[in-house]
C-alpha cells in the first residue's frame, strides 16, 4: 500500500559544513563581562534572562564572535539574532563560494555549493530579517515579516517536505516556498487588519523530509520539529497571540507539539494535511482552536489517512469526525496554492491570523464554522 500511494524511499545524504560544530565548541568556553555564557541547550528563559543582563555592547560581542550560536538561541532578543545571522551568513557563504570554485570537487557538489551561495548572499541583502539560521546539513532557517518586538499577534508559518536552505525561497513560484509563504500571508494580513500590528515567521527551523519517502510517512523528523517549534513560540517577545499555519507535513510537526505548546498559541491552522497524528482535534490535547482546509485539486486527499505499526499519520483533519473549524481553500487549485495572493485559503489563514474569526469562509457554504469566537478575543 504504501509503494503504491507514493510512500516511496527517498535518501538525502548530508552537505554543508562543519560550521556550526565549531562555533558549538568555541561557544562552550565562551564568557562575557567575565562570566560564562549560558549552554546552547539552556532552556529558553534562561537565555532571556542572560541576555536581558547583558548590554548592547556586551551582546554584540558575541552576536559578532559567536554568531551561529546567538542567532540560533531561542530567548535572545530579535534584533542581536538578526546582527549575529548576518554575520552567520557572511561567514557561510565564503566558504561555499571556495567550495564552488575547488576543482578537486565533482561538478555536482561544486554546483551545489554555487547555489547555496547564492541563496546565503540574498539572505543576506539589506532590509531582510533571519531569525535563524544553522547552515549544517540541509540547512535550518527562519525570516520575520513585520516588526516582531511590537507584534500583538504573530503568525508562524510551518512548512512541509522540500524545505531546506536552498528551497527557502523561490523565483519561480514564489509561494510554493516558505519565504513566499510568510509574505503573501503577511501582505494579507496588512490588508485585513490596516491598522493591527501583525508579524509572519517562515519557519524553516527543522529537518523536513526529502520527497514523499520514508521519512514523509513516519514522525521521525516530526517530533524534533516539534521541539524546536514549542522552543521558538516560548522565545518569543512580548506575550503576543501566536497562530501556527501548518503545510503538508508540517501540520504533523504542529500535531506533535500541539499539547506541549504555551497558551499563549491561540490557533493551529492545517492545510494539505496528510494527518496529524491524532485521531481527533480533542485528541491534539490543545487550547488552540484547531481548524483546516483542502482543496479538492491535492493530491494529499489519495494518501491513506491512517497509522500503522508507526507508518501514516492518522485521521483526515478534514473529515467531520476530527472535529477541526473547516475551512474553505477556494482558489489554492493544488496542494502547493494554499497561500497564493487572492485566494480564499490565504484570506482565511489572514482572517485567522488578526482575530478576524466572523468573516472566516467555510468549507460547507452556510456553515459557521467561526462563530463562537471574539473578533477581538485576548485584544
């Protein structure tokens, strides 16, 4: 069954640089004002604390001599994350540009490094602001959309299979990507709610899965995503409302760390879920509401919604009987259009994202599948 519904094993051997294993080491020793720097695996408020400690001058010590360690640190302020991961991002991209010119390389590897340096010299171009970013393996990273340090609500988009440094963004259809992702949303929450302070996070910020293999059909991958994910909401500034968007495999991500997440996450919004790995919304164990969409053009609707012997991911999100807020998806035509401009699918994720939860549409026409909810619940 599972050859047969596209289930099929995909290997991606492992690229990038040592990079972040050395600044790992480096930062292990690491003191500041003469005191030691808190561990990379020290819990988010523990770093917050550190921080809030410490002067501008004293972080940019170490944003500048520890950059992909402070840039990836849950709890640092926002504007030392994005100094330190430019600067994380520099020190990246001269080693993949030597790496593309090293004739003892095969052209592959030195293609591939040519267009990882690419895409680390246009994340780094003036205005953009990386919130994470860990260049080993296939690469981890994250961009903010909006002012984050003044942001009453925050959307964070998580996506699915294909997502690694260099599918981050795309040229050519742009809003299949992350990067393209989180703008669209954004740009569509601007337009429902001129006046609301809103941000957008592309967050790229776990392994995801190559292709439909094997690690698309298990939680592997799923559950380290979770703890990432439940890192980054708990690091957030300000005690802003947070909605998790969730795309394909992504929404697995979101199920995994649904009851483990702070309140302070108010929606978890799923689209071209092939499960969540919870045979219910109340199963999920969540505060959040719990909505979600499917256009009738995605494949996904073909992958059987079950769990066996750790394989699938369960009930359909969908069908009736989870008990998620359906949505309509009109207008997103596949199962890489959810958030393409104009649509229906994006305009409700922005609805969701400012509080604007009556005029949310439904997937059944007449339905009220928003109705319960202030429009200015938390405000």
């Amino acid at each position: 069954m599972l050859a047969t519904t596209g289930w099929t094993a995909v290997h991606r051997p492992e690229a990038g640089t040592p990079l972040r294993a050395t600044a790992l080491a480096a930062w292990a020793s690491a003191r500041v004002g003469g005191r030691p720097v808190p561990a990379a695996d020290a819990p988010v408020r523990t770093v917050a604390r550190f921080f809030a400690g410490l002067d501008g001058a004293e972080r940019a010590v170490l944003a500048e001599g520890h950059p992909l360690v402070v840039g990836n640190l849950d709890g640092v302020p926002v504007a030392t994350r994005y100094r330190a991961n430019l600067r994380g991002l520099e020190q990246a991209r001269g080693i993949e540009d030597a790496r593309a010119r090293d004739v003892a390389l095969t052209p592959a590897d030195r293609a591939t490094a040519a267009r990882r340096a690419h895409r680390l010299a246009s994340l780094a171009e003036p205005g953009r602001q990386i919130l994470a970013f860990d260049p080993t393996g296939g690469g981890r990273v994250a961009e903010v959309f909006g002012d984050l340090d003044r942001a009453d609500r925050v959307s964070v988009v998580v996506p699915g299979v294909d997502t690694d440094l260099v599918t981050f963004e795309r040229s050519q259809r742009r809003f299949t990507a992350p990067v393209g992702m989180a703008q669209s949303l954004y740009e569509a929450e601007r337009a429902a709610a001129p006046g609301s302070r809103t941000a957008v996070i592309a967050w790229a910020g776990y392994t995801a899965p190559t292709g439909v293999g094997m690690d698309a059909a298990t939680g592997r991958l799923a559950f380290d995503g979770a703890v990432r994910l439940r890192s980054l909401v708990i690091g957030l500034p300000r005690s802003s409302r947070v909605a998790l968007f969730c795309h394909s495999y992504g929404s697995v991500v979101c199920g995994v760390a649904a009851h483990d997440l702070p309140g302070r996450v108010t929606d978890l919004a799923v689209a071209g879920s092939p499960g969540m790995r919870a045979q219910s919304a109340a199963a999920l164990d969540t505060s959040a509401r719990v909505w979600a969409m499917r256009d009738d053009g995605d494949w996904i609707a073909d992958v059987p919604h079950l769990e066996v012997g750790g394989l699938g991911h369960g009930a359909d999100p969908v069908s009736p009987e989870f008990g998620a807020r359906l949505l309509s998806s009109a207008g997103a035509g596949s199962h890489t259009g959810y958030f393409t401009p104009g649509t229906v699918a994006v305009d409700n994720f922005a609805k969701i994202g400012t509080g604007a939860f009556g005029s949310v549409v439904c997937a059944v026409p007449d339905a009220e599948c928003g109705s319960g909810i202030s429009g200015t619940e938390g405000d």
